[in-house]
C-alpha cells in the first residue's frame, strides 16, 4: 500500500468516525431528554431504590459514566447472581469477578431449539457474569441472539404479533454488553433499531420493568464509547 | 445450457430476459411466481399494470415469442409449492436466475441441475444478509455484488461465480447505491453464464467464517452511510474513493 493511499484511507476512517461521534452525541442527547417515554415513573416506582439509581444515571450528563470491563478474558466467574452483576454493569459499577476457565461449549443450535423460558433460564445461568457473552467461546451464541432478535422478534414486533418480552429485554440486554466488551457494530445497531421502534412498539416491554431500566442504561454507556470505527475494523 | 428466469412478475422476467438471451448457447425460460400470494384478478391486475410501466424492457412480440415457444411459465401456486417445483423441474434447466423476492426450499432449488443463481448485493464472503451496501459504506469496505449459487441458509451457498465491485462513486445517497447494485443484475447474470460455460471455469468459494451476517440497518447508522455518501459526492477525492472502494 503506498503511503498516499494509507494516508487517504486513514482520512476516510477518520472522516467516518467523526460522522458516527456526531450520531451518538445526538443520540445520546435524545436519550438523556426522552428515556421516560420508553420507563415511565410508574415503571421505576415499581424498582424501589434501584429506581432512583437509574433515574440519576439516565439523566446524567456528558460524559456518562462506563463500566470497566476487562479485556480479552476466557470466562469470567462471579459470586453475585445475574441480577446484581447486570444491575452493576448497567450503572457503570464494576462487578466482582475473576478469570477462571470456560464451562463445556453451548450450541447455538441447541439454543435454536429451546422453548422461550428455558432459553432464558439458560441464558441467566450461563451468563450470572453477563461479561461472558463477550468471550470469544461464546460467539456462536451471541450471533444467534443477534439473529433471532433481529429477523424473527423485530419482525414479529412490528408487525404488532405477540412478542416474548423477556426474552427480548433480556437479548437486548447481552447484546449491549457483548457492544461493550467487544465493540462488535452488529450488536450495537440492534440496540439502536430497537430503541428507535416506535414508542407504542416499545409500551409492552414495560411488564419488565428490571430489564428495561437496565437496557437503556447500558445502551447510554455504548453511546458513550469513542472511537467505535477504529474498534470494529481492527 | 438451459436457464430459467424466477422472476416475481412478467415485466421483471422479461428484463434480465432481454440481457441474458443473447448469450450464446444459452436457451432461456422465464418462470413467473407470485411471492404476494394474489387472488387471480389482482395478480393479472398487477402483472398489466407492471408491463405497462417497463415497456422498455419488452415487446408484445418478443412475449409472444416466449408464449408460444412455451418458454414463459406462469406458475400458479407458490413457488415452494410441490406443483411449481415439479413445472420447474420439468423445463430441465440447469440454472435458475433469481428475480423474485422469495425465499427458496431445498425440493425448489433441486429443480435445477446446477442450481439457482443470486446476484447478491454485497461482497461474500465478508457481507452476508441485510443492508449489506449500507455496512460496507459505513465500515469503508468495497461495496459490490456477488453472483453465487445458492442453498437454504442467508448468503452461505458456497459456490461463487463471480464478485464484481461496483464503485459507490456518483450516487448520492444510499438509495441510489442500492439502485445501483440491484440494476445490474441482468447484466452480472449473463456474465456469470459466460463464466458458467467458459472451459477450465472454478468456482470461488464463500467461506462465510470469513465473513459475518449482517441485519437491517438503524436509521441512525443509515443516516450515518448517507452522509458518508454525499460528503464524496461534495469533496470528489477520485483516487483515494477509488482505493477506498
């Protein structure tokens, strides 16, 4: 590659990640004004304290507040359950974790197979360290939550269909922390889609009022990670 | 070789038709499905309507030519149907060329010896699935098409004719890439049969662990792709786009 190419080709990278800064900022802005039409006070009542944490992240200024994640584990282990460990990463807390070794493989096409509570109940045993979804073990199943979210729920929910709630907030949930920990665009723009749906697509999400607060918490904190572009085409 | 158009409509069968039967050794068909699942009258309704708008792309005596040769086949139930995939076994095509928005079974594609063509508006391996033009632009890959056989998974058929990259150079916005990409079709479709045909030909193969499925963009990254778009269109750097590309 000459170095007039590379040259223009880092210009490009770096025109386009200027553009994608600008559409985040705007984005979070518009999240920061209108994240109680998607988790209305009634919604947060219902989580108690945790409400308040969340009213006081969502409605946090610049720069919002990241977890800090750790970088290129096998799996990780935590002695809280799912919830406090989601609830941690989700308002930027880091969760008590250490390295150990990754249990036996899950196929995707097991996944695949599963009814809609068992794939859940699966999914919050496998992944008590949500962080998990971001290792490289797990790609598989990651890409088979993508693909479920955004072919057969995404269609199903605009079409106005009965949708499994959980299910959904839960995907939403381990897609943006798999964003997080492995700056992976896919999962990133399946978070973006959802919350652009309209408002009236998004109302039944609020029967889990947990896992919704916790969605839009950790959407805020993928909003907020620079240099997107350069991480993706690493 | 025998080859069968898929198309979804007359008009559009009759449009890659009028690209791909003038390749030598080529005896083309056109099989005309219904992907809507229309009653009778509003199919032929629509069928008169879309002839109507594509004139350029037909002559009443070329339709009657394919009419009367028995090459047009209107299929009457869908196209996965065990009777439409047993009127497309009949024409004892080699290949089919995919003109229909319409997902393929395993007894469809079988039909053909060879199997169906797909003019695939990204580049395989690396871009599979949806609003596979908006991610190359806003990931800065090559944006392009890719004529591959097909099999029942999403872009995974491992038999590659031809990739072809296809400059976003002149198109303004991503609408205009993609009309683009899915015009040239036809002429990717006839240029794959001469590949088809040509001695010694081998096919590349779509090794899709290179590659990654991709699924319907956000209006938020859209907007992102089209402004990666105009900003070439205002700033013209030709030799640097065309490495970009």
């Amino acid at each position: 590659m000459s170095l007039e190419t590379a040259h223009s080709k880092s210009a490009l990278l770096e025109y386009r990640s200027d553009l994608l800064s600008k559409a985040l900022l705007l984005r979070r802005c518009d999240l920061r004004d209108s994240w109680k039409e998607v988790i209305p006070e009634n919604c947060l009542q219902s989580l108690g304290r945790l409400g308040w944490d969340v009213t006081a992240f969502l409605s946090e200024g610049e720069p919002a507040s990241r977890a800090a994640l750790p970088a290129g584990f096998t799996w990780l282990s935590c002695a809280d359950d799912f919830w406090s460990n989601l609830q941690a990463i989700a308002l930027a807390q880091k969760p008590h974790y250490e390295t150990t070794a990754a249990p036996g493989r899950l196929a995707a096409a097991e996944l695949r197979e599963m009814a809609g509570p068992a794939r859940c109940e699966l999914l919050y045993t496998r992944y008590r360290c949500p962080l998990n979804i971001g290792a490289a073990s797990e790609f598989d199943v990651a890409e088979e939550i993508l693909r479920r979210l955004m072919v057969s729920d995404r269609a199903k929910i605009e079409k106005g269909a009965d949708f499994d709630v959980e299910e959904v907030l839960l995907a939403l949930n381990l897609l943006g922390v798999r964003a997080l920990a492995t700056r992976d665009l896919r999962s990133f723009d399946a978070l973006n889609y959802f919350y652009e749906l309209p408002r009236r697509s998004l109302v039944r999400m609020q029967a889990h009022p947990r896992l919704l607060a916790f969605w839009l918490c950790i959407y805020k904190q993928v909003l907020s990670t620079p240099d997107w572009l350069e991480c993706a085409l690493r | 070789m025998r080859v069968a158009v898929i198309a979804g409509s007359i008009a559009a069968g009759m449009r890659v038709a009028r690209e791909v039967e003038g390749v030598p050794g080529v005896e083309l068909f056109v099989a005309v499905c219904d992907p809507g699942k229309r009653t009778p009258p509003v199919r032929w309704l629509r069928e008169f309507a879309l002839l109507a708008k594509s004139r350029k792309e037909w002559t009443a005596a070329r339709l009657w030519r394919y009419a009367r040769g028995r090459r047009l086949a209107v299929l009457g139930e869908g196209l996965n149907q065990p009777s439409s995939a047993e009127r497309l076994r009949a024409l004892r095509c080699d290949v089919g060329l995919h003109a229909a928005n319409v997902i393929y079974s395993e007894r469809t594609i079988a039909a053909f010896r060879l199997g169906i063509l797909n003019a695939h508006i990204g580049i395989l391996p690396a871009y599979r699935g949806r609003s596979v033009a908006e991610w190359s632009v806003l990931q800065g890959d090559r944006t392009g098409v890719t004529v591959f056989f097909i099999d029942s998974g999403i872009d995974t058929g491992e038999r590659i004719v031809l990739r072809e990259c296809i400059s976003p150079k002149g198109s303004r916005g991503i609408g205009e890439l993609k009309k683009v990409l899915f015009e040239s079709d036809a002429r990717l479709y006839r240029r794959a049969l001469e590949a088809l045909m040509a001695p010694g030909f081998q096919f590349e193969c779509n090794e899709t662990a290179k590659g990654r499925r991709y699924y319907v963009m956000s209006e938020m990254f859209t907007r992102v792709a089209n402004e990666v778009l105009a900003n070439r269109m205002r700033s013209r750097p030709a030799a640097s786009l065309r490495t970009a590309s």
